[in-house]
C-alpha cells in the first residue's frame, strides 16, 4: 500500500512529516492525512 510505504521510508530516512509536507508545498496535517488514508491530493 503507498501510503504505509510512505511512512516506512519516511520514518527510515529520519525525516519529519513536517519536513516533507514543506517540500510538498503542503500542510502538515494534509501529508499526515495521506499517511492515514483520510485524504488523496486532488490533480
């Protein structure tokens, strides 16, 4: 599954949600909801 990949790679390369959801030009709680499954980005 992408999302629970996501986080794996995410929590194995040591970077914060919050990291990455600023590279993604993106809220925190938006990448966090991806990881989640409670949202899909839309485009």
């Amino acid at each position: 599954m992408v999302c629970k990949n996501l986080k794996e790679i995410r929590t194995a390369k040591g970077v914060t949600q919050s990291h990455l959801a600023k590279k993604l030009c993106i809220s925190t709680m938006t990448y966090s909801r991806m990881e989640n499954l409670e949202s899909m980005l839309n485009d």
